[in-house]
C-alpha cells in the first residue's frame, strides 16, 4: 500500500511553545476599535472573564476597525470579532472543564484538563496551571486538534490495569488505539477521535465541535461498558451450553485463512438475463415499427413504379439511432409494471442489492482508502467543511474498523482565490490532517518573465485530477529510490516523505501548492465537494472491491442534498431520484452500471492500467480532451477488461448535490451533448481524413462488452441526438405539413404523431409505471407516488421541450469546433434579485427569444400575411411547433425561482 498509516512514534521533544514563539511575536495584537466615545468606554472595561483558563502567549489575531455597534455601552459584543473569539473560547473551554468535573471524568491529578483551540497556534485550557503540568497541552498543540480533554475514570483504570494489547475493543466490532504514554500523540490515528494512554491509565478524547466532546467522551466510555458486559454474557452462555461438538473434515489439506479467502473471491457472481431479453424485445419492435415504413414504400412503389423515394431508405440509420431509447422505454416500462423485481434485493455481476462479506481484520490488513476530492472556488464553511466533517466521521468509523484512509483534495481555487481565503484553507485542510495539491493559475500567454501553464480541457476537473495524481506519483517514484534498512520506523518514512515532497515542490519551481499526506491507496473514493457519504462505507466498498478484482469502479446510488426548498431544485430533486431509481432497475435486470463521475470506488491499479501518455508528454489518467471524462474512463476500463458495478445497499447514505438554477442545469445537459459527440464523432473537418468515428468508439464497438450493453449505451447516447434534432425537424414539419399535407410520402411521419406518442410513453406510461415499481419496491404508496410523479409532469415537460435548442448548439459546436466552456456547478445559494436577474437572463437567452419570436411571427404571419396558396393553418402543422416555442420561452422564465417569486 502507497499510503502512510498511523504514526505510533514519538514526537519530537521541542517545544510547542518554542515553536509558537519563533512565528509570532510577544506583542499583543489586538487592536483597539475605531468608534465613538460610548465604543471606547466599553473597550476600556474589563469584558473578558476571570483568568481561569491558559492561553498561549500570542493571543488572536488582529482584527478590523469596527463601526459603532447597535449593542449597549459596556455590552462585551461590542469588542473586535477575535475578542469576542477569545471570550467564547474561554467560556467554552472552563464549561468543558466543569462538566468534567461533574461527570467525574476528572480526579483531581495533574495533568488532566481540556485544551481548546482558537485559532492556529493559539490555545486556550482548563485549569489554567495545565500547560505546566503536564505534556498534555503541548501534545494537543502538536496534534493540531479543534479540542480535547482527558477522561480519568475508576472503570478506565480497572479495565487499563488488566489490558496490555494495542487496542480497546468496543461494541459493534471497533477497535480503539492504546498508546504507551502521551507522546505518541500527535502521531496517533487522529480519526479514532480517542486513545488510551497505557502509562498514565487514562483516555485522551478530540473533538472537530466543541459542544460534542462530551458526547464523544460518553461514547466511548458507553461502549466500552457494552463490550465488556456483552462479553460476559458470551462466555457465561457458552459455559452453560451442551459441551457436545460435531466436527466436519472439509480437506485433509489445511488451508490458511488468506487462503480461505481468496478462495470465496474466486466466487462468481450470476449474470441477470432479463436485460438481454428486454433488449431483444427493443430490437423486435424497432424493426416492426420500421418495417411499417418499408411497407408503405414497397406498396407506393408497387402503385406508381417510382423508385427514387427507396432514397429515403438512407435515413434507416438515424432512425434507429434516435428512435432506440424510446423503443426500449416502452419496454422497460411494462417489465417495471408486470416482471420481476426480486433481483433488486441480491448480488449479481453488475449489481450489487446486499453488502458483501466484511473482510476480517484479524487474518488481513484492511487495504487503504484515499478519498479525492476535486474543488475548485466553493464555499470553504458553506460547502468543503460540512463534507469534510461527513468524511471524517466515514474514516473514524473504518479507522475504528481496523483500516486506514486519507483525504486527498485536488484543490484548483487556492491560487485563484484571495490570499486571506486560500489562507484559511490551508489552515482549515491542516487542522483536519487533509493532504492537498494546488497547480498554478491558467495563464497560456503570461507576461514578461512568467512561466506559462495550461489548465487543458473544456471542464477542468479531468487536468485538476490528472495534476494532482502526477505530483502524488512523482513523490511515490522518490521513495521508491530510498534503500530502507531493517530499523527503518514510521518516522523515518514520515521524514522520507517530508523530504520527497519539498523536493517534488521545489522541481515545480515553486509554482504547485502542495501539503499534508497527498500518497494515493489501494482504492479511491472519488466525491464532489458538495457529497455526503455514510458513516459505515468504506469497509464494505473496500471488501467488495478485495473479493471481486474484476470490478474496476464500484458506483454507489445517490440520494439528493437539497440545498434550498425552491420548486425549481425541488423538481431536479425528483427526476435525480427518477434517474437513480431506473438506473437500480436497469443495472439489477442485467445491463452494465454506469458511472457518473462521483460516489464511486475506483480501482487504482486499475486507473494506472489504463493510463496513457498524452501529446504533452505526461502520464494521464482522465482524459483531458474530453467533456465527459467519466463517460470516457468508463468505456476504456470495459475496453480493458474491467466491469462496472452498482452498489444500492447504502440506500439514499450517499448524497449529492443537484443543480440550484436552471442555467445550471441546463449547462449541465450542454456539457453531456458535447462530450458524448466527442466520444463518437470527429469534427467535420476531420472526417475527409480520419472519418467520422473516433478511435475510442470504433474500439468499443469491437470490444468485449455485451452486445446487449453496447445497445443499451448507445440507445442512451441516440437521445441527446433526438433531443437536439427536435426544434429543426419540428420547423421542418411545419412547412411540409402546411403547404404539402396529403402530398408527403407516406413514409413520413409528421411531428404531431411523433408528439402524441411521447405523450402517451413518456408522460403517461412512464409516470404509470415509476409509480407502481416504487409500490412493488414498498418505497411509496402507490397514490402516493402517482401524485408525485405527475406533479411534477410541467415542469418537467416545460424543461425537456425547452432545451433543444442549446443541445443541438453543444452538438455543433463539437462538430465545427467552436469552443465551448463551462465553469463549475454552483454550490452555494445565490440571492438575486428581480431587477438583478432579468439582464442576466437576457444575456443568456437572447437568441432563444430572438428564435421564439421568429417563429411565433412565422405562424401568425402564415395565417394572416400571407396570399391564400401560402396560408399554413392546420392544428396538426402549428401545434408542435407551438409546443417547441412555448417550452423554449418558459425554460428560462417559469422555472427561474429568482424570475418568478419577484424578490428585490
């Protein structure tokens, strides 16, 4: 394993607060406030508490300037913010130390206390002589902890006087750290948030929230009580049993337990058919409802011997290609009604419905998780902390479990983003021990004397991932070159590392931001910075992907993070869950997973297998010259042999975010147009040259993969081409219908069919059928369902017929090569106002309303304007053209909450 564990060493014996004077000054910096005369007064009094707690010598930081505040003369929430800081520090760190007291946690001795923090490098404690003590203080500031507080308990001592393993074993199977003394502290597993100190018979416990300290603390101690009585009752149990044993000879060859294990790996799983079965019933009524329109040829050809309009035969292609997803809708939707479900509540190849067999930490090391988590400007408390805090309490929890992990932050705003701000990361992400890489700031022509660098690709996170992998290898390729002799200790490793990332640095120039434990391991858990994942995950994602190697990515299902309570977020929510819930259904039927980029497992041997040296010169890994690189490293891990799998057993555990604004949204369907275009086809220019098929899909055609799931991708695929082609047919048809209605061929079929049979399919039978599958699932009521689903069939209908214009814009723009680009997603609630809003709006969609009310003078024109031979008034040639305009119109206006609730 590539990544560094826990270090069971002891630090070093400087100082801490040697350390902290040499960055500070003896000054103290707090600035008196600017104000009026009652400000002053009220700065002059003595507003901080009586001097029971510690702090260390350099105090906060300075503050800004105030202006006269709205609280009384001599109130203390009239003093500077880092004042104020300090004085809730106090409060808070001698209430800690009181309730300490009041639960006994506490005897009395020296050295026993809680530290707080209140800012880097600066501590506050409780009681105010436990600096000098005891090492307690000094080690909590080397941790770098929020909070901590020791716990000293006659169950503690009894249970410590009688325990000489490395470890606590608590309730449910976890395991907490023992340590020799307290100066293995700041080298301890941090996210155990606890260890017992075997010399001193004591616990030690931490805290990211000061108000749940205590609680942790009673934890800990709660289950530890658990543990031990469940044990007794067990032992007794036993002795009380019949002492007659049956034994069993399975082999006269013995086998080792990692033996026994890699024998249940080789289990395979079964492969669902009812995939295929549907697919082939896709095909049946494809080519049926072809063969009508072949039929029709041959009979008009049969009457008027005219074959020029076989011509129209050409056109079978894209039929098929945009007609697939349908077809297989219908389908699907009456297995969802009458087939079988069952096979959403087991394991099969490429769903898993069932956690696997947790591997045993007694016969194995647990392998290694490395958390990455691409950011770019988000919110640092609005969005990165409350995901950190998800993801600590995710590897506590495996920590405990036996395993380790890391979190690894490809961090593409720290050198964009003010200094205050990137200061403040940094200081939070050392707070939180989170390894982080941040490259330089896109600057393709800089000026004079500065070095250059490109952020490649449209969507930046596949290069922001590929920078911070290539620093992570280059740190790895250094320690691979050190001889390690048989004393070789944690330590020494920690110091390597140390050293081989400066160095790393310094070969950058300087110019790569890098800190903290950056080595990536056994598997990576890729997340958005704006996820929630389940406390209880990784051990069972870690056993899945141990037992199956063929798995090259295990993707999780999703639930949704709502951010706000709008109707427009809301009803992304509902067709995100839609989305999720035929994916489940799909995937557990038999068809190949697929991968959406967040939420998933990845194999890391897997990623470097399929790695490949891009024309800069460098080792990549996610493809950079395309939109959808998740798409892309899906399709050459199956290319490679590897499998994708679902994984629905966490239910709605993992959560993401969803699009907030329909700009978002709509970026976001621009974004899959594109990449999907790219992954299938050259520009135009090319196809002279190199033809129009790129070479990654001439190789997905001939590869291994299921014919079946090659079907299924490219229905999925043929949509976004049906979505984009509608405006333009939908034009089209108003003409031919209009003024040559009774003189098309018959093998044409006019867009009000078209349109009456996806009302009937997808706003009917689809809602019918989602209902009734989340019933059968026992997920909803059955009118429960049915009232939610078409509650929201408006907007969705409003949304779905208003982006055809911009997919086909994403489309050719690929295929003409004109650049597009999208920022990313917003994860942060954005209070515009109306006034505000409306330019906003205009500059955004201005040719889609020139388009709308071109069209809508093109109709009222052909009705009125027009001599009597041009007159195009039928319903069934203005119709759908209408229901393109008005859905065009509304996208931007109806389903913009800023727009519609009229707020200034």
């Amino acid at each position: 394993m590539n990544a560094l564990r826990g270090y069971f060493q002891p630090a070093s014996k400087k100082s801490p607060a040697e350390k902290i004077s040499s960055k500070t000054t003896s000054k103290n910096p707090r600035h008196a406030a600017k104000a009026t005369p009652e400000l002053a007064d009220a700065m002059e009094m003595n507003i901080t508490p009586p001097n029971s707690g510690f702090s260390t010598p350099n105090g906060s930081r300075p503050g800004p300037s105030r202006t006269p505040s709205v609280f009384p003369a001599g109130d203390f929430r009239n003093a500077p913010r880092d004042s104020i800081l300090d004085i809730r520090s106090d409060f808070m760190v001698n209430w800690l130390n009181q309730k300490q007291t009041e639960k006994q946690w506490s005897t009395g001795k020296m050295g026993e206390g809680v530290v707080l923090k209140r800012a880097k490098d600066n501590f506050t404690c409780a009681p105010e002589d436990l600096r000098t003590q005891s090492i307690f203080f000094n080690q909590v500031l080397l941790m770098n902890v929020r909070c901590a507080m020791t716990v000293n308990t006659q169950i503690i001592r009894k249970f410590l006087a009688r325990h000489t393993a490395d470890y606590v074993p608590l309730s449910d199977g976890l395991r907490i750290q023992v340590l020799p003394s307290l100066e293995y502290l700041p080298r301890c597993q941090k996210h155990h948030f606890g260890a017992f100190i075997a010399d001193q018979q004591l616990l030690v416990v931490w805290e990211d929230d000061p108000t749940k300290l205590l609680d942790r603390a009673s934890r800990i101690e709660d289950s530890l009580m658990t543990f031990i009585w469940s044990t007794c009752d067990e032992i007794f149990d036993e002795k009380k049993g019949s002492a007659t044993v049956s034994t069993t000879e399975l082999s006269d060859v013995s086998m080792s337990p990692s033996e026994l294990e890699e024998g249940q790996a080789t289990q395979t799983r079964p492969t669902v058919l009812l995939n295929p079965i549907m697919v082939g019933l896709t095909l049946t009524i494809l080519i049926a409802a072809l063969g009508l329109g072949w039929r029709a040829l041959a009979q008009e050809t049969a009457i008027d011997g005219k074959y020029t309009r076989l011509a129209l035969l050409v056109v079978t292609p894209c039929q098929i290609f945009v007609s697939l997803f349908f077809m297989q809708i219908i389908i699907v939707n009456l297995a969802q009604i009458f087939g079988p479900i069952s096979q959403l509540n087991y394991n099969s190849k490429f769903y898993s419905g069932k956690a696997p067999p947790r591997l045993d930490r007694n016969t194995r090391f647990l392998p290694h998780v490395t958390i990455q988590m691409p950011v770019y400007k988000e919110g640092l408390r609005a969005v990165i902390e409350p995901t950190i805090i998800s993801l600590k309490a995710a590897i506590s929890t495996y920590e405990l479990q036996g395993g380790s992990a890391n979190i690894f932050v490809n961090d593409d705003g720290m050198q964009l983003i003010p200094d205050g701000e990137a200061k403040e990361r940094q200081e939070f992400y050392e707070e939180h021990s989170i390894g982080w890489v941040a490259r330089p700031a896109h600057k393709p022509k800089p000026a004079d004397g500065e070095p250059a660098f490109v952020r490649k690709g449209k969507f930046k996170k596949a290069s922001n991932m590929n920078y911070a992998l290539m620093v992570s290898n280059k740190i790895e390729d250094r320690l691979m070159l050190i001889d390690r002799p048989r004393e070789w200790t944690q330590e020494d490793e920690y110091d390597a590392y140390k050293q081989a990332l400066a160095e790393v640095i310094e070969g950058k120039e300087g110019r790569a931001w890098a800190e903290g434990n950056i080595r990536v391991g056994d598997y990576i858990l890729l997340i958005d910075s704006d996820t929630r994942v389940p406390a209880d995950c990784l051990l069972d994602a870690a056993s899945e992907m141990e037992q199956s190697p063929e798995v090259g990515i295990l993707q999780y299902s999703s639930g949704v993070m709502q951010v706000t309570d709008s109707f427009f977020e809301n009803g992304v929510t509902f067709f995100t869950n839609l989305i999720y819930t035929a994916i489940r259904y799909t995937v557990a039927n038999g068809d190949v997973s697929p991968f959406v980029g967040h939420n998933a497992i990845l194999r890391w041997s897997a990623l470097q297998q399929v790695a490949y040296e891009d024309e800069d010169g460098y080792e990549k890994f996610w493809s950079e010259s395309h939109v959808s690189e998740d798409f892309d490293m899906s399709l050459r891990l199956q290319v490679a042999g590897y499998i994708i799998r679902l994984g629905s057993y966490t239910g709605d555990g993992f959560q993401e975010g969803v699009s907030l604004t329909v700009y978002d949204e709509l970026n976001r369907w621009e974004k899959y147009a594109y990449g999907c275009n790219e992954l299938l086809f050259h520009p135009f220019r090319l196809w002279i040259t190199r033809g129009p098929f790129t070479p990654l899909f001439l190789k997905f055609l001939t590869s291994n993969i299921r014919i079946t799931s090659k079907i299924t991708i490219l229905a999925y695929i043929g949509t976004y081409y049906a979505i984009g082609a509608a405006w333009i047919l939908t034009l089209a048809n108003y003409f031919l219908i209009g003024w040559f209605n009774g003189y098309l061929d018959h093998y044409y079929l006019s867009s009000f069919k078209v349109y009456f049979s996806l009302i009937i399919v997808f706003s009917g039978l689809g809602n019918v059928s989602l209902a009734v599958l989340r019933y059968r699932m026992s997920e909803k009521s059955l009118f429960g369902a049915l009232i939610e689903n078409f509650k929201w069939l408006f907007l969705l209908t409003i949304f779905l017929g208003g982006i055809s214009l911009h997919v086909s814009q994403a489309l050719l723009c690929h295929f003409f090569e004109i650049d597009m680009t999208w920022g990313a997603t917003a994860k942060e609630v954005e209070n515009i106002s109306f006034f505000e809003e409306v330019p906003r709006l205009l500059k955004r969609f201005k040719f889609t309303f020139i388009f709308c009310f071109a069209c809508t003078g093109i109709m009222i024109a052909g009705v009125y304007a027009v001599p009597w031979e041009w007159v195009i008034d039928d319903f069934i040639a203005i119709y759908p053209l209408c229901t393109v305009v008005v859905s065009h119109f509304f996208l931007p206006v109806a389903l913009n909450p800023a727009l519609m609730m009229f707020t200034w």
